[in-house]
C-alpha cells in the first residue's frame, strides 16, 4: 500500500524542505543529521499528499492516478482504501514524534501539520459540496469561488507547508512570516490553475491521470474563464453538457473549450501569473527568502504534469 501510493509522484513538495532549508542556510553545509531531518519532514509531505490523493480518488470518482489505476479500484482493495487513507494520515505523526519530539519546534510542526490538514479539509468540503449532484447550478460558477476553493484546498499544503517547515527547522517564528505565506498561497492558486488546465488539455499519458473535472461538474478555472466568454448559444450548449459522465456531452464541453480560445486564455494568465509573483517576491526583503521563493516558482512553471 506504501509503495503504490506515497511513491511515483513529482516530489515536488518534499523537496521543497529540502532545498528551502539550504537556502534559508544559506550556502552552509548542512550536516547529516540536518539532511536526515529535512529528508523526514519532506517526505512528512509527501504521506500527507497520499493520504489526501487516495481520498480524493475516491471523492472524484477518479480512473488513474502517477500512470496507474487508482488505489480504490484494485480489485482487492475498494473502499479498504479508506482506512488506509486514515493509516497514511496517522504515520505522520509517528514520523513526526519518532524524529522531532525532542526539538523545540515540535509543538510548532505538529500544530503546522494539524491547521494544514484542516485547512485543506475544508477546501476539499467547498470544493464537493459546490459540485452536490441535487443541485447543478453553473450560474454560482465565478472565479471569487473558484479562488476561495484551490486557496485552501491545495495551495496551504502543497506551498505554504514546506516552506514553513524549512522556517520552523531554521528556528524562525511562523508568525513573523505572514508575507511569505501570502506570496506562497498566491503561487498555490497558479498550481491549481495549471492543474485544472492539465486535467482537460494535457496527454493522460503524460499526466499520469484521466482528467473527470467536466463529469464532475467541478468549479474549474476553466469552466469560469468559459462561463465569461460565451454567448447565450454557447451558455446553452455549456449548461446542457456541463457534469454529466457520457462522452457524448464531455466532447460537446470540450469542444466548446477549443471554440472560446481558453488555452490561449490559459497561456495569458499564466504568464501574468509569473509576472506578478515574480514582482511581490523581488519586493521581499531578504535574499534568502526570495531564493526560497524564486526556486519553488520555477520548478512548476509551465509545467506539463
Ligand atoms: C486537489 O484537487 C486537492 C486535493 C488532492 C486535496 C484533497 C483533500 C482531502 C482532504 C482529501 P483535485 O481533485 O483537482 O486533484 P487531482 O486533479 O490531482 O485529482
Ligand atoms: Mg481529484
Ligand atoms: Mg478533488
Ligand atoms: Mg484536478
């Protein structure tokens, strides 16, 4: 179960402990046991990112997941992909308490790790019930909700979380560092962004997972930018289509997508995206913390998975 679902994805959150925490070191080198530390809390990240995935999958009703079937759809496995959702979830802490408990920050992690996990339960709670089969309404679609769903579901622990780790080893104080978090939930906003582009326009292939945001009928940034570009034809043809499983009405959507131009739409905001996060991290005032910053940013850049 631990090698189907914490291996085989990006690594891109654990990392971020990793190289964050050199940078905030500056040029030093770290010594092993601060490498072994680091190393713990990024993969910390990336049991929390597994036991959300493997709930999620659920949730999303979900093909593939890193160029596999979805944990759930083992044959062997169906809804026992629950209660190891919950054992992924209760490892970190054992991680946690196993290398940190003697730290003077360990109250600080587990209490990081605990608002961040509920921060994005939340996200995940806005995130299904706007999508609640009863009631179907795209005329509540608008990219303030859209916004208030990926800040908390994913931007929190897929951004702010590795890097307050990294400050929390640096011994900084978390709550002297509200700027950072600020610059890092807008950059969760831009991953989740391209995520929603990727999940329509991306090869699976590549991928790695069948996007379902159409079936779902997901507030996806795609669906917004659609929603503001349509005439009342296409506004028809959108609320006829849009949410439902059959091929039939997720190629009348996909299509639609392709007539309003929004991978071009896409194209422009990410570069605008870019632009202004690379503004208010150059404003920051220490180099290390650009340095932090500025890395995370290019690793998901026009990405394609
Ligand atoms: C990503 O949404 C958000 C999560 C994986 C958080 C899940 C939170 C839980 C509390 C279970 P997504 O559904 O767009 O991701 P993907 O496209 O990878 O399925
Ligand atoms: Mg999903
Ligand atoms: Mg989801
Ligand atoms: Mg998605």
């Amino acid at each position: 179960m631990l090698d189907y679902n914490v291996r085989g994805g990006k690594l891109n959150r654990g990392l971020s402990v990793v190289d964050s925490y050199k940078l905030l070191k500056q040029g030093q080198d770290l010594t092993e046991k601060e490498t072994f530390l680091s190393c713990a809390l990024g993969w910390c990240i990336e049991w929390l990112q597994a036991y959300f995935l493997v709930l999620d999958d659920i949730m999303d009703n979900s093909v593939t997941r890193r160029g596999q079937p979805c944990w759930f759809r083992k044959p062997k496995v169906g809804m026992i992909a629950i209660n190891d959702g919950i054992l992924l979830r209760n490892h970190i802490h054992r991680i946690l308490k196993k290398h940190f408990r003697e730290m003077p920050y360990y109250v600080d992690l587990v209490d990081l790790f605990n608002e961040v996990e509920f921060q994005t339960a939340c996200g995940q709670m806005i995130d299904l019930i706007t999508t609640f089969d009863g009631e179907k309404d795209l005329s509540k679609y608008s990219l303030q909700i859209h916004r208030r769903i990926v800040e908390y579901k994913t931007a929190y622990y897929s951004f702010y979380l590795p890097v307050a780790c990294a400050l929390l080893m640096a011994g900084e104080n978390l709550e002297n560092h509200t700027d950072v978090k600020t610059v890092l939930v807008d950059m969760g906003i831009y991953f989740q962004v391209q995520d929603d582009y990727l999940d329509c326009f991306a090869d699976p292939e590549t991928l790695g997972k069948i996007g379902t945001d159409i079936e779902d009928f997901k507030c996806s940034w795609l669906v917004v930018k659609a929603l503001e570009r349509c005439s009342e034809e296409q506004t028809k043809i959108l609320y006829e289509n849009y949410g439902k499983a059959e091929p039939s009405n997720v190629a009348k959507v996909k299509a639609l997508y392709k007539e309003l131009d929004l991978e071009g739409a896409f194209m422009e905001y990410e570069k605008e995206s870019y632009e202004k996060l690379t503004k208010l991290i150059e404003a920051h005032q220490s180099k290390a913390i650009q340095a932090v910053l500025k890395s995370f940013l290019a690793k998901i850049y026009k990405r394609q998975k």
